[in-house]
C-alpha cells in the first residue's frame, strides 16, 4: 500500500514519513477494522477528563482557603488564650512575714488617741506588749495577755480610727486608736482578717519580739516576762 520515502524511511507497505522505530504501521481499507482500538481511545479521554481531574482543578483553591482558616484560628487562639489564663495565673499572696530587721529596731514616737480623742505618747506606756486589733477584735487573746503580763508591764490594745471607751474595771488593756496608720506602717505588713498582731517592746523602746498572729500565752510567756526586769 505505501511506498518508501526518498530517503528510504518507512516500509514499503506501510504509511510513509514515519520514523522507522514505530515499526509498520498499516491503515486498513475498512475504518470499521480500527473500531476496538477507537473506543480504548475514547475511554482513555474521558477517564482524562472526567471527575478525578476536576478534583485536581479545585484541590488548590480548596487548600489555600483551608490554610486561611487555619491561620485565623491560631491568630485568634493566640489572643484570647492568655486573658482565659489570666484569672488562674494570678500569683498567690505571699504570707505575712514581718521585716527581720524589726526585732531590735527602737519603737517610733507615735502618738495615738484614746476613746476622747486625746494624744496618748506610746512609748509613754512601755514597757507593753502592742496588740494591733484592726484585722480581728480576738477578746480572748487580749484576755490571755492580760493574765500572762507581769506588774509594771502594759497591755495596749490599738485599733484603726476609733478606740473603744475606756473599761470601768481594773486589769483591763489601754485601748488606743491609731488613726494615721504610724503603727500599722512601721510593721510593713497589712492587717490580715482573723489575726491579730503583737509587739514586744522593752522599757527603752527597742522591740525584742514580734508575734505576726498572736496564739496561746505559752508561745510568747518567757519574753513577756522579761519585759519586767
């Protein structure tokens, strides 16, 4: 059917102008013959362009909009994660622990005020065990002081603003008012809720003893006495 070209490529009875590496190749008289190898073809081109390529077409939009939304959610977890951290993260207060330096510090002079407003010198009432009152009234704390305090030794009660009115019987503690906070501020620590505090100060003004929450009589009974001598 074919003849070979002028160089001499292709068979003599194939199609001419082939390359020689394709072998022979012949096109029969009836198309029909070809009819198996034009539905494999057809096959082919749909399997090419059917859904499996449209998935291929939308994966790379569908990726960049994944990779948005990712991006959004970490900005946003970025930004709100700390504030939902911010209440169980608050540092714990640390405990009342008064200065170390306070022990053999001289008292200041401080004037406080009784129950008619008048100036009362503390370190006019030494020596004295000072129990501050503004964080718990403690009546058996300051009765148990009472009982422990030797002769000549005062036991001064001192509140915030007001003193209470001065007690009718004997053996009872000077109640005082320390209005400009002087005392509260030479200690360096708040009032704390349900404790009371107690200075030990000698008969020259120096503290010997600081009780952050005063407790029994048999935790502070040896300096109380020794406040005496």
């Amino acid at each position: 059917m074919g003849k070979p070209d002028a160089e001499g490529h292709g068979p003599a009875d194939g199609l001419p102008g082939l390359p020689p590496e394709w072998g022979r190749v012949v096109v029969p008289d009836d198309a029909s013959a070809l009819a198996a190898e034009a539905a494999q073809v057809r096959h082919e081109l749909r399997r090419a362009s059917g859904l499996p390529g449209g998935y291929r077409a939308l994966g790379l939009p569908l990726v960049v909009l994944l990779v948005a939304v990712l991006t959004t959610l970490a900005g946003l977890l970025a930004v709100t994660w700390p504030r939902a951290n911010r209440g169980a993260d608050r540092p714990t207060p640390a405990p009342y622990s008064p200065p170390a330096t306070l022990t053999g510090r001289a008292l200041p002079a401080l004037d406080l005020v009784d129950a008619d407003d008048a100036p009362v010198p503390l370190r006019g009432l030494l020596p004295a065990m000072i129990i501050l009152l503004d964080g718990c009234p403690c009546p058996d704390r300051v009765t148990d002081a009472l009982t422990a305090a030797p002769a000549g030794v005062s036991v001064v009660t001192v509140t915030g603003r007001t003193a209470p009115a001065r007690p009718t019987i004997e053996r009872q503690a000077r109640a005082l008012a320390d209005p400009a906070g002087g005392l509260r501020s030479f200690l360096g620590q708040p009032a704390r809720p349900g404790a009371a505090t107690a200075l030990l100060v000698d008969r020259a003004g120096i503290v010997t003893r600081v009780l952050p929450d005063l407790g029994t009589i048999e935790s502070y009974r040896s300096d109380l006495s020794a406040l005496a001598a």
